[in-house]
C-alpha cells in the first residue's frame, strides 16, 4: 500500500508546486492500493496545494447526448471512472455546470474557477475550464494513462479550430444547477467523421512531447505517471496543428503516424 505520506512526497517529485493548477486523468488500477483509496489520493493533493488549484475531470458525455440531455450537477455520474465519481459527489468540490465536460476543482480558487462555464458551448473552448490551463500554466498529470485520455488536447484542437471535430449543430442540453434550477444550456460536442474515437491517436505525439521537454515522467502510487505543462504542450502541437490543417491533413483522424503525414 502506497500511505499518505508517500503520496505527498511523489507529488513534490513530479515536479508540483504547492501554488499550482493541477488536472488529475487516472487509473485507480495502475495507482494501486492507497491510503484511504480515492478520498486518500485526492486529501493529498489537497493538502500539497495548498495554495494551488485541483480539478478533476467529471465527463459525462457518454450518459448526456442527445438522446438524454439532462445534466443535473447534483446527481449525474461521471462516465469515466472511479476517481471523477468521488470527485463529484465530495463535499468540498465545486463541480462545473457543463453538459458533457465538467469538471471537480478544489482549493481556494476552485469556485471562482468555474463559474463561468455556463458560457461555454463546445466542450473544450479556449476561455472555458480545459482551455483555461494555458493562462494557468497548469501541469496535467496522467496518472496511469496515456495521451488518449489528455483531454487538454482537444482545447488545442479548439485553438486551431481544426474541421471535423465537432457536431456541426448545437445539442439542446438541459443544466440543472446545485439549487435544482434548470435552464437551457446549448452545446456542440465531439464529433469526427469516419473515426469513433479521435483521442485514440493523441498517443502518437508521445515521443515527440516528451523529446521536446513538454512532458516528464514521474510515480503516483504505482502508476507511471505523464507530467504535462500545459504551456510547453500547447507551444509544441499547435504549429504541428496550424501546418496540417493548410495541408489538409487531419493527424489525429487518420492512424498514421507523425512522420508518415508530415513527412
């Protein structure tokens, strides 16, 4: 068992300032076993940023579609694993009013954090949570799990405003806030032609991030653990974005690795 206070310690080795913005992808199944399991990992980070920020991602994108457009923040589960469903429902979270991406954030600036995410109507937009880690210089941390599940990625598409990433219409989502209020919350979500799964193929820009001094690698628990700075990831994908979108290319579309697209 990984105890809490070699929680603490990893974090202050994967390079993590007390005064940071964190966003946390896991798989509770690469951490292993924890001191006080899920609550365990997110008291620690808690307690080591103490003047910083945690944001957990609470997606919901496979339970609110179409289909079922009804968000209510005080009951909708998460889709995406154990940690974002204690994340939601803990008591010290402010979770964000989004559709399909809300997210968990703790600390002292976690309501402002998002409160605007009302205002958001793609999942990923820049001013929205996700795009929002640029301006925060945020690490995201990839706590066994890899680039496929690096949601910042897709608020980099949303910079460079690739086609063929999103709905071309608006879904007409109901938002049920903390209050039990309802309003109408019209958004556009994640959609590629041809391909079910676009972050499939973030695992392609791997090497390259890391030999670009964008990502390191570091242990929570048991886990290999991916640390991103949102700053280095965004400044190494987006001209590699900008240059394949005048090509017409869409490398995250298409399985072929980096060298065989751009050559």
């Amino acid at each position: 068992m990984t105890d809490y206070r070699t929680l603490l310690e990893q974090i202050e080795k994967a390079g993590i300032s007390h005064s940071d913005t964190v966003m946390i992808h896991s798989s509770l199944r690469a951490v292993g076993e924890v001191e006080g399991r899920a609550e365990g990992l997110i008291e620690a980070f808690r307690e080591y940023l103490s003047d910083g920020l945690l944001l957990i991602p609470t997606h919901t994108w496979a339970n609110v579609n179409k289909n079922s457009p009804v968000f209510d923040v005080r009951k909708t589960e998460p889709c995406i694993g154990t940690l974002p469903t204690v994340a939601a429902f803990h008591k010290d979270a402010f979770r964000s009013l989004h559709p399909t991406h809300s997210l968990a954030a703790f600390g002292k600036r976690a309501e402002k954090y998002i409160e605007n995410e009302s205002e958001s109507h793609t999942p990923t937009p820049i001013n929205g949570c996700f795009g929002r880690l640029y301006d925060e210089k945020a690490k995201i941390l990839l706590v066994g799990v890899g680039h496929n599940k690096n949601t910042y990625i897709h608020s980099i598409d949303e910079r460079v405003d690739i086609p063929n990433r999103l709905t071309p219409e608006e879904i007409p989502f109901t938002v049920v806030d903390k209050n039990g209020i309802a309003y109408s919350h019209p958004s556009r979500s994640h959609y590629t032609p041809g391909t079910p799964d676009v972050s499939a193929n973030f695992v392609k820009f791997t090497d390259l991030l890391a030999e670009r001094g964008a990502t390191h690698m570091s242990k929570i628990g048991l886990a290999d653990t991916i640390v991103c700075d949102a700053v280095k990831l965004t400044e190494v994908l987006m001209p590699i974005f900008e240059e394949s979108k005048l090509k017409g290319i869409d490398l995250c579309a298409d399985g072929r690795s980096l060298s065989e697209l751009l050559g």
